[in-house]
C-alpha cells in the first residue's frame, strides 16, 4: 500500500474502512430496508458519514447509499463540498451517485463490486449510461425544451451577482 494512502486514513489501511462498509450493506440487506449496497465518506481516519440503501424504505429512488452517506457528510461538516474526503462503496456508483461524488469534490472512490457484478443481479445502469449519449430529442423519456429565453432571465442575474458563492 502506497504510504500516501495510509497517512490520508491517519494509519487505517482502506480495506478496514471497505470492510465496515461491506459489513453495513450485509446488514441493510437482513433488515429489509433497501438493495446491497452501503457507502462511507471518511476524513482524517474518521467516519463522517455512512449511507446504506434506503430507495424502498424510504420511497426515494435517489436514496442511494453514496447519496445518504454524502448528505450526511456535508451536514456534519456543515460545508457542501468534500474536499480531502474519501468515499467507500460497496458497488462502483452508478451515474446519479458519480454525478453527486464528483459535485461534492471528493478526492477519492474507492469501490469493492463492479458495476457488471450490479448487473448480474438485476442493477443495470446500462441503459441510463446509453441514454446519457443521445440527443435530448432521441431519448426513451420525451424531453421537450420549453421557454429558454424565459428561463435564462436567472442566468442572466446570477452571473451579475458580486456575492454569489460558486460550487
């Protein structure tokens, strides 16, 4: 293990942190209140946020692991960004959960079951992945553009505001 990698955990190795989140997706799967999958975000060796899969608990289909383990984060740390934390999921994330990774600016995924492993037993985000390459036009849910000159009377403010906070 490159000593770069133990020091970001303050000496944990990540196989213990992948190993905690191992433990919490086997528990989420015994309790009946959503699919395999849980996820950590770790800073300086400690556990900040925890997520398991809540989607038919919770009737959310954004309740995923890494999300819930994301928001939890952030509030903890009361900042919307995640900078110098690393995330653990038991799954490679699917594209809304990579999205949400990369826009809270994490600075390291790690990953135990790959996304063909998902697949295999009924989460495949292949077709979310073939969507996301066509024109909005060609794509299985109609996406219709409505009053963009409307719309971008917002725009138009926020990127004349002095005081806006970028992220």
């Amino acid at each position: 293990m490159k000593s770069r990698e133990r020091l970001a955990n303050l000496g944990h190795p990540p196989e213990d942190f992948m190993r905690q989140a191992i433990k919490l997706s086997l528990e989420n799967v015994r309790s009946d209140k959503g699919g395999p999958f849980a996820a950590l975000v770790v800073r300086g060796g400690r556990i900040i946020g925890r997520g398991t899969n809540q989607v038919t608990s919770k009737n959310d289909p954004t309740a995923h692991a890494e999300i819930v383990a994301i928001r939890q984060a952030c509030t903890s740390l009361k900042d919307f960004q995640l900078r110098g934390c690393e995330l653990y999921a038991t799954s490679e994330p699917c594209p809304m959960c990579l999205g949400a990774i990369y826009w809270a600016r994490l600075s390291r995924l790690y990953f135990a079951n790959t996304k063909e492993d998902a697949a295999a037993i009924g989460f495949d985000d292949s077709h979310i992945y073939q969507e996301f390459a066509l024109p909005p036009a060609s794509r299985e849910i109609q996406t219709i553009q409505l009053l963009r000159s409307e719309a971008l009377a917002a725009f138009r403010e926020w990127e004349a505001k002095p005081d806006k906070e970028m992220y």
